[in-house]
C-alpha cells in the first residue's frame, strides 16, 4: 500500500474533480462536494493548507478510490 500524499483542500477538490464532483456549497472552512452522476456521493473536505492523514483517507474511502488511484488524479 502507497503512502498518503500530502495535499491541501483545494489540491483534493480539484482531484475529485476529474472524477465528476462538483462543488455544491461551501459552510464555514469546508467544501461540500456532490457527485454528478448517481449515486449521487457527497463529500466534506476541509478547506486547509494540508488535510489530516485520517480525514484523507476517509475521503478516498468515501469516494470508492484506492490511494493509488488517488495518487494518479493528483
């Protein structure tokens, strides 16, 4: 299993991006994500300088990706 890449909320936005996600709204420091396409995912990223390693793999979890091919949208 790769390392997790450290990157900011912006970095990860625009990485979910090219997966169909779209910015819905924003409250306070974070960015709701919502996928285009059923089902339909949501996602909260934090909008930091640099996304804790847990909430990084939440999301990735979350988004149905492995790190590797997160790594690769980056």
């Amino acid at each position: 299993m790769s390392r997790l890449p450290v990157v900011s909320g912006q970095d990860a936005v625009r990485a979910f991006a090219k997966l169909g996600y779209a910015v819905d709204h924003q409250t306070g420091s974070h960015i709701i994500l919502r996928q285009q396409k059923p089902p339909h995912r949501r996602l909260t990223v934090p909008d930091h300088r640099e996304i804790a390693r847990g909430t990084l793999r939440a999301l990735i979890r979350q988004a149905g990706l492995t790190v590797d091919k997160f790594r690769e949208l980056l």
